[in-house]
C-alpha cells in the first residue's frame, strides 16, 4: 500500500493543477507581452495615478478571461489592501437596469457595511451610487466594476452602462470598469454616446498555438523533482511524458484534437481524462491514455446506438434511407415492409422475419430516437400508418454500418447502390 | 521643474495678487464675451506676473512676443504662474508651431510624477479651463439666456452635435458665466438645474424635479406635477426667478406619444412662464422630427448645432492641454497625425484624449521593455566595474524622451482595429473551414441557409481535401462557438439541422484573413 499512495498521490496532484487555473496562467506571468501583465499595468496604473479607466476583455469562451482577471485582481488586493473594492455584475442576471443598480447598491453596502434597504427606488439607488463614487473619489478609493457578458448589457437602452461610463467622466469619481465578453463586435453593440464614453482599451484573449499548447501540457504534466514524491519515480516520470511528447501518433492526435477548438478550456478537459485514464498499476501515462480520452471526448451517440442494433433494425433503417432516395413522400411501416418485401425478392436474402417481428425492431428504432414520427398531434392513426423519418444521416449510416461487427455485405451493396 | 502641487501653490498666490487687481478686469472679461475670455487680460497682467514668487524654469528661452489674435491662447491668470515664459512664447497652431516646440524642454518619461501630470493633463475628466473652439456657439446660448434674464421672458433652446462635440462642457461654462453675470449686473440670480434623463425612472419625473426646484407651496394638492407647473405658469407671481433648466439626452424623452417632450416645451410658452429651457441631444431633427406643433404656437426652439471637431481644432484643443505643462510631450507630426485620423473618423474629442494617453503608454510599455532588456543584458555581461559604470550611461542616452509618430500609429490602430481579422487567424483549422464553406454557400445572391445545408458544403470541402469531417454534433458544436463569438449568427429553432446560419462579418475580411493559407486560397478559388 505505501508503495501505491505515490502513484495515487501523484494522480490527485496532476488532477488538482488542471482544475487550478491560478497554476495554469503562471507561465504567462513572467512575459511582459501577456495578457496578465498589460492589464495588471492598466488596473494597478490607474490606481495609482487615480484616473478613471475602462477596458474590455475578448475572447471565446474558454480562453481564460475570467480566470485572469482574478488573478490579476487577487494580486492587486494584495498589493494595494484598502484601496479597492470590487462589484461584480452579470449580463445574465442584471440585464435589466433597475435590477442591475440595486445589485450594485446592494454590493456596496456590503463592501462598506452600509443597510441596505430592498425598497429604494431607481431614484434612490443611483443616486446612492453617485455619492458612494464621489465618497470614495475622495478617500482614494477606487471601485471596479466587473461586468460579465457585457455584451448582454447593450441590449435595450443601455441606461446602466451610460450612467456608469458618464459617472467616471466626472473627475471625482475614481472607478475601473471591466468588461468581459465573448462576442468580438461587443463594443460595436454600444449606442454611438455610451461608445463615445468608452476608452476602448481592448486585450484580446486568442486561444493559444500549437506550441503554446504544448508547452501548457508539458508545465501541467511535469511532476516536481523535490517534493515529497520519491525523486526516481518522478524523473521516470517525467522522462515518460517526454517521451510521449515526441511520439508521432499523440502528436497526431493532439492534432487532430485541437483542430477542432483549441480553447484551453478544451485542451484541459482532455487532459483530465487523460490523466484520468492513467494506469494506476504502472503509475506512468501512456500514448493510449490520451487515445482513450479523444474518442471518449469526440462522441457519437448515433454511431454508439447503431452498433447496438440487431440486422433487422438496420435493415429497417436500410430500406428507409432507400425509400429517401427513391424520393418516396410517404415513408411508414407499410411502405417500409414494402421495401423490405422488394429486397428479400430481389436478392433472396435469408433474414425474412414476419410483420410482428418487424413492427416490434421498428418500435425499438423509434424509441432509440433513430427515427421518429414526423406528425406530432393527432396520434389517431395506428402506428403502422404514421408517417416517419430518419434521424440519421445517410454518412453516419454508412459509417455505422462499416463498424458493424458483422454487417450483412447485402446492406453494404444496398447503400452504396445509391453512392 | 514645477510639479503640480507647486503649481497649486502658485495659483493661491497669484489669485491674492488678482484680488488687488481692480473688479473691472474680472467683470470686463465676463461681460464682454463677445472677445475670447481672459484673451486680452494677460498683457494688462504681464507686471503682475513679473513679481510672481515663482520663477520660471532656468532652461527656457527669453519669451517672444506672440500675436494676440491666437484663438487658443485663452487662459485664465492663474494658470499663467509657471507659464509665464511659454505663454508669449505660444504662437496660434495656424502658424508653424515647430518653434514652441522648441521652446519647451522635453520631459523625461522615467519620472513616475511627471507621467502621472501628462496622463491628468489628457484624461477626459479633466476639465479644461478654458473650452477652445467653441467660442461661437458658446456666444450664442449666453447670449441668448442673457436677453431671457434680463427681460424676464422664458424661452427654449435646443443644441445638438455628434458625441464627444463639448456640448456638456459648454453648458457647464455657460451656467457659471450666467449666474456671475446676473451677480454683477444685479439682477435676479436664476436658479440653476440640471437634469440626465437617463436618471429618470419615469419620463414624467423630470416635472416633479422641476416643482422640487420652485418649491414654493409646502400644501399638498392632488394635481399631477405637469398640472401644477402649467397653473404655476399660468398666474403671474413677482416673487419667482428665472429657472435655467439644461436637460440633458433629450431623447430619453421620447415616449410614444410625445407627450411628455411636448408638454415640456409648451410650458415655456406660458405667460408667466419663468424657466429657459436648454436640450441636448445628438439628433440633429429632433425640435423638426419630434416637436411639430411647437412651430404653430410660435416657440420653436432655437437649434444651435456643435458641429464635428475638424483637424485642426482638435489639434489647438489637444495643445492646449499640454500647453500648461512645462516640457512638450508629444513631437508635432504625432499630434497632427491623431488629430487628422481622429476629425477624419468621427470628430470626437474623446477619442483623441484616448488615443494621446495610449500612445503615453505604447512609450511607457517601450521604456518596461528596453530596461529590461538592459538589465538582462547588464546580467550576461558580467563585466568588471568599469564597464558597468558605463553602462547604465549608455542605457540612458537611448533617447526616450517624446512620444513619437509611431507610438501614436500604434495606439491608432489598436484603437480602430477590430479584432476580426486576428480572431479568424487564430481560428481552429476546422472552424476556419466551416467559415469558408458559409461564405461558398453566399456566393450568389443567397444569403442564409440552414445548417443542414451548411453541413453538407463542410463535408464537402472537407472530403475534397482528404480531411475527414467531424460528426454533426460537433459541427454544431462549433457553429455555436462561432455564434458566441459573433462571427456566424444562428437563428433559432427546435431541431438543430433547421437553424438559420447568416454571416455576421464581412466576407473580404475572411478572405484577408486566411489569404496566407494556401490550403484556403485554393478552397475559395
């Protein structure tokens, strides 16, 4: 058992930095070119020099934006103890504008331990925010403001997002608004007045390269020599991933992977499965494992339920796709037994089964959702006269039918016969 | 070199030495705004500042006598102190202004303090102390309160203008100036209220904020605020000063029916009417579009347009912000360049404030940047202490002193860039795919599809290109990345396959973006 509580605990240590994205954006910390830096720049200049700012973080979701921005506000509140305080809104929650000034009234009560009361009016909420800004201008108190999906925010009249940007016109009010959104056109969204108020400071959070995301796995999978995992089976370790790295097939399917999105969000979810997937027997990870978690991430449901399939069921679907192609309007179970009839004599197939048979395969299609019945009120006729439709395409069809363990040649002939 | 609060310490003592100065030249100033502010005042100063306590700053050289018909030169005495010299030195931007340049030592952007002046001196909040090119239209609504004040009478007044055109400014100036003036020429002082309309929760809240002003009785009556303004109107009462009323976003307003705007501005037309009434807006027809009637009554308001900021008035305003400090901080050709991409963009002063303090920064950022290099360097070299004496000489001859063409370049591009193009290029191979296959699709004259259609083209593509596809829940998985993104839009729908897919950027963008990609160039052949 000590023997097996390194692996473990090198498992759990990997998998608690893919969930840390504190340990995940370190790395950009150091270059001055980063993200990290030039909006630590911006905010902690601001600060101190107590002039009124405004920036708009975008990106796609996924890249890190938020995750950022608190670390750079964790630094910040560290640095500068009493000289900020921070209000989060949502596009989500606060859209509407009296529900977004109550908020902030409400979380600036907090931060100064103030009553609030719920039943302030519009009136009374705005021009309690006035005044808190205009108070805290005085005592060199900056507030930032974090509004999350800006973009949900300049929708309607856009009244918050104006008497914010017009209260930091004012120089008594020391306040940072940040935006994060991630639509690339969300400052075009504003009206011309509340754009015209917007410095338009944009950081572009762009999903990193290749070789960035490779370097972003190196620093997540390299276990640390001098801590209190054994140092052999650390630099074995170690030496594993390296290994890995350089191998030709994971680079193909770290491709092949990331040419489908390649957010950091995305990488790291198929990092975790991967680590997950790790043997715990040998305590090392594998090319497999990362294999493993690409087709456990790159699912196709149909694909799955087709191989679960009996013959009839895919001859069903067979002769569906054929009813498609001949352009048959009605397709239900009689036309489809119709089909079925055509097949079996004009290619003596053994797999004949009787009309009861076939009813219940077709039951179990439709409740596998592989077909469906395409009229939705009105179940008065029987299930034999319903008209239905496929809810496969005829690619996944075909692909389904070559995983087939032991597929029947004559639906591979019937389906191509179509091309 | 004066810093700002030495500065501060200046303007008390020279306002001390104003007050010895006889009332006439305060008053002459303020009443005679046909002439711009305070123009005349610095030469009937010049021996008042000789005494200053403060002396000018050894590096400058002997001031030049400067024309007195510079529209920009403007400026209130206190702020003359530790300007003295520049001040006469300052020629009207119309002239070749290379010389003033000169004039001025340049700044040193290592100091924390002077950086911090700049940046206040450029930041929008900051009120100028005199507005600058507005003189005009400034004439025009002081003038125009003026005859209202002084022969009792109400009026209306509509000013509209771009964003960013120093109409806010303008009637900030314009209410200190009316009240001084209606002070000296002994007349009722009016009262004064400003009113945002993005504040009111209710359109018709803007007559309550009116009654709070006048409030005469203290009894409560049943009738709406609107009606108890109109019977106000209605009677005459002596008792009552004039109320200026600046309403500002007029057109938040603008209800269905108008009532309220009309309402508003027939309560000028009352005949005890006592409030002069001034909208700001940023349409252009609103009094025409929104007020028809008024037309008939007889009180159309006056309009008075603040026009776009052209080139060159961008250009004075921007100089003199910086005109007050004591070293140039920008090269010439660098302000020419942002005033004339900025008038020829929109005209808003804002943004050229904006792209000024950027370009500080695109400086700072170069000056982080070069010292760190050097301190790598100083690491590496490992020199004896010889060398390293002269090295940290040789790091600060690098000249960074001004904030050149290209830091402005930078920051003007960083500012009306959009971010399309560098978001395409960093697309995932496939999305930029699915991209290429939509702008195929809207070749013709067709502009939307579904993306059961949209799929198939994908796969086609793909197919031909010996890619294998992705599944349709990726592909809609990815469309609606793309739609967060506001690239791709989706529309709505209960099945997947039926959405409707438009593009939502501009198909040269695309083609800009991936045209060094030659698997894409062929793919939109």
């Amino acid at each position: 058992m000590g023997r097996e509580s390194h692996k473990m605990k090198a498992l759990s240590l990997l998998r608690s930095r893919i969930c840390d994205p504190k340990f995940i954006f370190k790395p950009l910390h150091d270059s001055p070119d980063s993200n990290y830096s030039k909006l630590k720049f911006m905010m902690s200049s601001s600060i101190t020099e107590a002039c009124n700012n405004s920036i708009l973080l975008l990106g796609p979701r996924g890249s890190g934006k938020s995750a950022v921005l608190e670390l750079v506000v964790g630094d910040l509140l560290v640095e500068y103890p009493d000289m900020i305080s921070v209000i989060k809104l949502s596009g989500l929650l606060h859209s509407d504008d009296n529900c977004a000034l109550k908020e902030v009234a409400r979380q600036l009560c907090l931060e100064h331990q103030l009553q609030f009361s719920k039943a302030a009016s519009f009136d009374d909420n705005s021009q309690f925010m006035v005044a808190m800004l205009k108070e805290c201008g005085l005592a060199h108190k900056t507030i930032v403001f974090i509004l999350d999906e800006f973009d949900l925010f300049a929708q309607g009249k856009q009244r918050l997002l104006y008497s914010l940007l017009d209260a930091m016109q004012s120089i008594t009010s020391q306040a940072v608004v940040i935006g994060i959104s991630c639509r690339m056109d969300a400052d075009q969204l504003l009206e011309k007045r509340v754009r015209s108020r917007f410095s338009h400071r944009k950081l572009l959070f762009l999903p990193p390269s290749m070789e960035d995301s490779k370097s972003i796995l190196e620093h997540v999978m390299s276990l640390p020599v001098d801590s209190s995992l054994p140092h052999d089976y650390a630099v074995e370790f170690n030496r594993k991933v390296q290994d890995i790295l350089a191998d030709r097939r994971f680079k193909e399917t770290f491709n092949k992977y990331l040419n489908f999105d390649s957010s950091v969000k995305h990488l790291l979810r198929f990092l975790f499965c991967a680590v997950s997937c790790m043997d715990l027997q040998t305590g090392f990870l594998t090319c497999e494992n990362f294999e493993t978690a690409f087709s456990s991430i790159m699912r196709q449901p149909k694909l799955e339920c087709l191989k679960n399939c009996s013959i009839l069921e895919l001859y069903i679907l067979v002769c569906m796709k054929r009813l498609e192609v001949k352009e048959q309007t009605l397709c239900n179970f009689n036309s489809i037994m119709k089909e079925y009839k055509n097949v079996h004599d004009s290619f003596r197939t053994s797999d004949y089964y009787a009309r009861n048979v076939c009813l219940k395969a077709f039951e179990h299609l439709i409740n596998r959702e592989l077909i469906c019945f395409t009229d939705n009120r009105g179940h008065s006729s029987s299930v034999e006269f319903r008209p239905a439709k496929l809810l496969i395409s005829s690619s996944e069809l075909h692909q389904g039918l070559k995983a087939y363990h032991s597929c029947p040649a004559i639906l591979h002939k019937l389906m191509d016969r179509e091309g | 070199m004066p810093t700002i609060a030495k500065r501060k310490v200046a303007k008390e003592a020279l306002s001390e030495t104003t007050a010895i100065l006889p009332e006439k030249t305060a008053s002459d100033v303020r009443s005679d705004p046909n002439s711009t502010p305070c123009k005349r005042k610095l030469r009937s100063d010049g021996p008042l500042i000789m005494d200053s306590p403060f002396s000018s700053p050894t590096k400058w050289k002997s001031p030049r006598q400067c024309s007195s018909e510079s529209p920009n030169r403007a400026v209130t005495a206190k702020e003359t102190v530790a300007n003295e010299g520049e001040i006469k030195s300052h020629k009207s931007p119309f002239k070749s202004t290379q010389d003033s340049f000169a004039d001025k030592p340049k700044w040193n952007p290592k100091d924390g303090e002077q950086v911090r002046t700049v940046k206040e001196a450029l930041h929008v909040s900051t009120a100028p102390s005199t507005i600058v090119c507005r003189e005009d239209e400034q004439n025009m609504v002081f003038e125009f309160c003026k005859s209202c004040v002084e022969h009792n009478k109400a009026g209306s007044m509509y000013i509209c203008g771009c964003p960013g055109t120093g109409k806010s400014l303008s009637m900030e100036k314009v209410k200190k100036l009316l009240v001084d003036w209606a002070k000296q020429a002994g007349l009722l002082q009016p009262d004064v209220l400003s009113v945002n309309c993005t504040s009111l929760a209710n359109t018709s809240d803007i007559f309550s904020k009116m009654l709070g002003l006048n409030q005469t009785q203290g009894k409560k009556t049943s009738a709406s605020p609107l009606q108890q303004l109109q019977s106000l109107y209605s009677q005459k009462s002596s008792s009552l000063n004039m109320i200026l009323m600046v309403v500002d976003e007029l057109d938040y307003l603008i209800t269905k029916d108008r009532a309220v705007l009309h309402d508003l501005f027939t309560l000028t037309t009352f005949p005890f009417s006592r409030c002069i009434l001034i909208g700001i807006s940023n349409a252009i027809d609103l009094a025409d579009r929104f007020l028809p009637r008024l037309k008939s009554l007889n009180c159309k308001p006056i309009i008075v347009t603040f026009r776009a900021y052209s080139k060159d008035q961008i250009l004075s305003i921007l100089k003199e912000r910086l005109r007050e400090l004591p070293y140039t901080v920008f090269q010439h050709q660098a302000l020419e360049l942002c005033a004339r991409k900025v008038a020829a963009a929109s005209g808003d002063m804002r943004k050229a404030l904006c792209i000024c303090r950027s370009a500080i920064e695109m400086l700072e950022a170069e000056i982080r940047e070069s010292i760190g290099l050097s301190e790598i360097s100083l690491e590496e070299k490992a020199s004896p202490r010889q060398n390293l004496a002269s090295d940290p000489d040789h790091v600060k001859q690098e000249e960074f002193d001004t904030v050149r063409i290209d830091h402005v370049a930078l920051a003007l591009s960083k500012t009306y860039r959009s971010p399309v193009v560098d978001t395409i290029q960093s697309l995932p191979h496939h999305q930029q795919i699915i991209l290429c296959s939509s702008m195929k699709q809207f070749r013709g004259a067709k502009k939307d599809t579904i993306l059961g259609e949209l799929y198939r083209s994908y796969t086609g593509i793909c197919k031909s290109s010996m890619i294998p596809p992705a599944g349709i829940l990726e592909f809609s998985n990815m469309c609606r990345v793309l739609n967060d993104q506001g690239l791709i839009k989706l529309g709505p729908s209960r099945e997947d396959k039926l959405k409707r897919v438009t593009l939502n950027i501009d198909e040269t963008d695309i083609t800009f973006a991936l045209q060094g990609i030659r698997f894409f160039r062929n793919c939109l052949q």
